[in-house]
C-alpha cells in the first residue's frame, strides 16, 4: 500500500513538470509523441552510460589492466554515427505526420478572428458579427503586492474567449501594433500574432473547462500582463451564452441617464481596467512618455477633446481609440471619474470647464459628427487651424485649445497694466503654471531627470540671456521632449519664466551672472513671439 501510494506521488510530481495532455486531439499526439522521444532519450541514455561504466569499472587500474596502445577503431567510428541517424529518422517520420496534421485544414464550424493588442486580446465572432476584448482582471493591489496572491494571479481576464466542445474552431490570428503571440498549453499550439499577416491555428476541444495561457512575445512593458483565458463549453450552454452576447450587441438601448454615484462607480471600473496601467491609479501617469491625469489639459479642458482622444486615441503615441472597446456608457462614466478623481472637479483651481457629469448621449452624438449639445460644450474645430497653437506631442489630435484659467484665479492685471505687474504676482502665477505643466519632467526641487531631462537649477536656460528662455518656451527644443508652449498667454510665459529664473537660488548674480534673475515682462513675451 505504501509502496502504491509512493508510486502515485511520484506520477503527480512527474506531471507537474512534464508537459501538459491537453484537450485536444493534436495535444494529445503531440505529448504522445514527447513521450516517445523521453523514452528514447532515457534508453540511448541508460545504454550509454551503461557501457561507459562497465568501461570504467572493467578496465580500472587497481585490476591491473594494461592501457590498450590503439589509435582508433573504424567499426565503432561507423556504428556510433550511423545507430544515431537510425534513431533520428526514426523519430522524424512520427513528428512529420503530427506536425502535417497540425496543418491539416478543416470545415470549420466556429471562426474566431484573434487580435493582439498591447496589452489586450480582441475576439471577433466572425460568424456572428460582434467582439468582445479581453483584459488583465487580476487586482491592483495584488500586483502591488499589498494582498495576497490569488489562484489565478495575471491568468484572469474580465472577458474570456467562449468556444464549444466537439466542434471544428479555426482561430485566425494578427495584431494591431507589434508582434504578440498566442498560447494555450492545453490546445497543443502557439501562434503569433503580426501586424499585417494572418496566421492560421485550429482547435477541437473535447471536454469542458477553463483553459488559461499568455502572450509569448515580448510585447512591450506591460507583457506580462496580457493573459489568454478559454472557456470551452457544451453546445447547448455555448448557444445560450452566443443568444445572450447577440442580444446586447444587436439590440438598440436606450439612453438611460446616469447619475454622478453610477457614473463615478462605473467609471472607476472602466478605468482600472483600461487606463490604470498606464497612467496608475493615482493619475499621475508615467512622464514624459505618459502624462498626468491630474490637473492634465485634456482632463480639465474642455469635453469635446476628452470625448475626441477616447475615441480616436492620439496619433503617434500610445494612446489607442477605444471607440470600439468600450461602449457609450463606459466612455461617459470613465470621462466623468477622470474629470472628478484626483481634484480635477475643482472649478476653483482649473476653471468653469473642469468636471462635469457626462451622459452616453454626449458619446453617441460625438460617434455621429454632430455637435455636443451641452452649454459648456463646443463643437470640435478644424484640426489645421488649430494645429499651430497645440503642443507638438499633440498637434494631431483635433480638439480645441484648452488654457489654464491660473490668470483668472489669481487676478493678475492685463499686460498693459505694467505698474501692477510685480514679481510676487509674476513669482505666485509661475509657480502655479510650472506645477501645472513643467513639474512632471523638471521636478518639483527643479532638478530634473537628467540626461533626458536637465535640471533648471543653474541651467544655461535659466540662468542665461532671458531672450534665450522666452525663445525655449515659445518654440520648444527640436528633436527633445521639450515641446513649445506658445498656447500659453503672454502673462502667463513670463510668470513662469520669472519663477525659474528666480527659484532654487537661480536669482543668484554673484553665482551665475548678470543674466541671472529678473522680472520678465508680458509685453517682453509679446514682442518676441511677433518675431522681433
């Protein structure tokens, strides 16, 4: 009895370290075909070093056997090259037949389009005419490390791929972005995923379960986070579920109004889900690569460019569209919790346009062109004439131009009004735009991250000829992440420069110099970004 119980423990520890039988006919040849080459390995292996033993332990020195003078045996030389090739063939002709038959093309009775996406999965129904997107569900906090580890720990999806038991299912697999690749151990195959190809993979699985796996290609930082959940269900529960999934996407809703606790709710689940990753879950983002959602132009601004950037992402970065990911309802909520969290309700510190409760018919009137009929809204302008006054990392996005309202805030006189122009107005005003739109890259202590970034504390910018900073802010630096700013008032640049030419000891003319410190006026701004 023990004996029997030490001979099952064993078998259960081989098993969690040999490959997987899978729940498909091509897994289980394929294992049966590992299998056989094991076991070809263990004999060549066991005769192997039975000779070379029995070589050993026949010919020692302690038997007094004397050394053999030979040079070289031509038989031996033969019979260890040519018994090799023998065994090779021989396994070859099995792994041919099983790798011809894992190409082996079928009638197909479910067709699923398999799209990568960083770092996301996209499952089209072709059959059917709907999708689905499949997203990381493992909790912040215990990627975080502040819970414990679930079961499934970056192995469970909000949406899994849902497939019936005993049918022909042809997946077709591509990617939107860079290469991913798609692996399930339990199917018995592994496809990449590249941009611009379709690859072809098939599957019949035969018995129900949940059968989980990840993406395979390095992807991109977030990799990991891009698991691959299936579950393979009966025919008759695959049909309820195909009934129920036809029935949201085909069925027209009705715009139903949410209200602030629903959308703030609902938002903050789109967001941890979706946006999260990127730009962490206290909004704070990763700069320069991804930037804030605290305090951000796009969060504070105007609606109309918050709905253009969810649904048409932002060319030439990392912001995807999710007009096809997330429906008009999880828009509206996700917008409504990003222009609320954080403070950025605050009408106070960012102006009138600053939170909002949104509703899915702002979205769905933004889907179809038409104007948002909102009093605080405005239709989004033509992207060309806006072009010259947005930043360079956003110029192709087609939202309007959204201004800090810090002028109104603080009060300070127009620029014509030179004798109520001090450097404690232009010192308060600066210190609140460099926090607003410098502090994410420069630091708060204004040292920067070089050598990306370079410090403001004694810069050759900020401590030199103040044409030179006037100029940097205006027109940016070329091929740096330092873009132009000249969608800033004219106050406004020389509040923030004053603030850098006179914070962290830069006011310092003993240290740095006669250009050192200052009052830049606005009328200075003024006149340099007319060209003279």
């Amino acid at each position: 009895m023990r004996l029997l119980i030490a001979l099952f423990a064993a078998s259960s520890v081989f098993a969690s370290y040999n490959m997987p039988m899978g729940v498909t006919p091509i897994s289980h040849k394929i294992y049966d075909l590992h299998m056989l080459m094991f076991y070809a390995c263990c004999i060549v292996g066991i005769l192997t070093f039975s000779v070379m033993f029995y070589a050993l332990l026949k010919h020692r020195k302690s038997l007094g056997v004397t050394p053999s003078k030979s040079s070289g045996n031509m038989t031996l030389e033969i019979l260890w090259t040519v018994i090799p090739l023998i065994i090779l063939l021989a396994l070859a002709y099995p792994a041919a037949l099983v790798m011809i038959e894992m190409q082996e093309r079928k009638d197909a009775d479910v067709n699923v389009l398999v799209r990568g996406i960083q770092w996301k999965w996209q499952y089209e129904y072709l059959d059917h005419g709907f999708s689905l997107y499949s997203n990381l569900d493992t909790p912040m906090a215990q990627r975080e490390g502040t819970e414990p580890k679930g079961k499934n720990y970056l192995l469970e999806v909000d949406e899994p791929l849902v497939v019936p038991i005993h049918k022909n299912i042809r997946f077709l697999f591509t990617s939107r972005d860079v290469n991913h690749s798609w692996w399930v151990p339990d199917f018995g195959f592994k496809v990449d995923c590249i941009p611009g190809y379709i690859n072809e993979g098939w599957a019949y699985i035969e018995k129900p379960g949940t059968y989980r796996g990840q993406c395979t290609e390095l992807c991109g930082i977030l990799h990991g986070f891009m698991p691959v959940v299936v579950e393979a269900k009966t025919e008759e529960e695959y049909n309820k579920w195909l009934a129920s999934k036809m029935d949201i996407t085909l069925k027209k809703k009705e715009n139903r109004v949410f209200t602030m606790d629903e959308s703030m709710k609902l938002g903050k689940r789109v967001y941890t889900q979706h946006c999260q990753a990127c730009h962490q879950e206290n909004g704070m983002g990763m700069p320069p690569a991804i930037p804030a959602m605290v305090g951000g132009r796009i969060t504070t601004g105007d609606v109309s460019g918050h709905i253009d950037v969810l649904l048409n992402g932002i060319k030439g970065s990392a912001m995807q569209s999710f007009a096809d990911q997330l429906n008009d309802e999880e828009i509206a909520a996700v917008i409504t919790y990003e222009r609320n969290a954080w403070g950025n309700g605050d009408k106070e510190k960012y102006g009138p346009k600053a939170g909002g409760l949104i509703q899915p018919v702002l979205i769905e009137r933004a889907r179809e062109g038409k104007p948002l009929a909102e009093p605080t809204q405005v239709p989004m302008p033509d992207a060309k004439k806006e072009k010259k006054a947005m930043p360079a990392m956003i110029k192709d996005m087609k939202q309007p131009e959204v201004k800090p309202v810090a002028v109104k805030e603080k009060k300070v006189p127009a620029a014509s009004e030179a004798d109520d122009w001090s450097l404690d107005i232009a010192m308060k005003l600066g210190k609140s735009i460099y926090q607003r739109n410098c502090q994410a890259c420069h630091q708060a202590n204004g040292m920067g991250m070089p050598p990306v970034i370079p410090a403001m504390v004694g810069g050759k910018i900020t401590t030199g000829p103040v044409e030179g900073h006037i100029h940097v802010l205006l027109h940016g630096i070329k091929g740096s992440a330092m873009q132009s700013f000249n969608w800033l008032t004219d106050q406004e640049i020389a509040a923030v420069v004053t603030y850098e030419r006179n914070d962290w000891g830069n006011d310092n003319v003993d240290a740095y110099g006669e250009h050192a410190g200052g009052l830049v006026m606005p009328a200075d701004v003024k006149s340099m970004r007319e060209g003279n």
